[in-house]
C-alpha cells in the first residue's frame, strides 16, 4: 500500500504500507492493504504509520484522507514527524497561538486559535512521550 501526506509546505510518499492508524471524526480507523474506498475527516491528532520493519508517527491538524486502488492520501494543513518535534519551537507557537486571544476575538478565529493550542499541546505531549530533546 502507499501512502501520501499532502500538507501546504511539503508532500511525502511512503512506500510498502502494512496498516495505518488514525483518527477520523467519527472514530479511529486502521487502513489495511486493500482497505474499500473511502473518503472521511480527519481528526487532529496521531497517525501511525507501520511499514515492514518500523513504524512512524506523524501529528496532523486535522485534514481529510482518501483511500482508493490501494492508496491512502491524507490533506493536512499541517504534518510534523515525531522525529522533527522541537520542544522550544512548541512552547513558543503554543504562547504566539494564546497570545492571539483577546475579549475582541471572533468566534471563527478563536475556533482557529483553540484548534492551534490543541495541535501543539499534543505535539508537546506526543514529544514527551517518545522523549525527543
């Protein structure tokens, strides 16, 4: 199975896919070789990746996955690799994003906002976690 992450800054193709779990809107998913078509959101959180012999894990805002003639492809407006969390870069989004919260906020930029501060706490615990420096 192959599998490609779309997001604004960058695209990356992964060959030789065993199974893909992520989180849908409705649920958690797992793509398997061969999986039936399907088209769903997708949730902000981790997709885990397993080729033959590793697994990956990549953080996503969120997006939109497709799967068709045995390949998966994800829309993102944002993917980060596990191996690429930086814990200062994180701290320092996560206070530009609260910063941005004032009584004059819209409500339509404040879900934006809200959505920012969720993606890079979970970055923040994602990378705690695997104990990136």
């Amino acid at each position: 199975m192959k599998l490609t992450i779309v997001s604004p800054t960058n695209k990356t193709i992964y060959e030789n896919i065993v199974a893909v779990e992520l989180d849908s809107e409705a649920g958690q998913i797992e793509i398997l070789p061969q999986h039936q078509k399907m088209i769903a959101s997708l949730s902000i959180g981790v997709i885990k990746i397993k080729i033959i012999d590793k697994k990956i894990l990549i953080l996503v805002n969120g997006g939109v996955i497709k799967v068709e003639n045995d390949e998966l492809e994800i829309l993102t407006s944002n993917a980060t690799p596990s191996h690429e969390m930086v814990e200062k870069e994180i701290e320092k989004a996560l206070m530009l994003a609260q910063n941005k919260i004032t009584p004059q906020t819209l409500p339509t930029e404040l879900i934006q906002i809200e959505k920012e501060i969720k993606y890079q706490k979970l970055k923040q615990k994602m990378r705690e976690q695997l104990g990136n420096g």
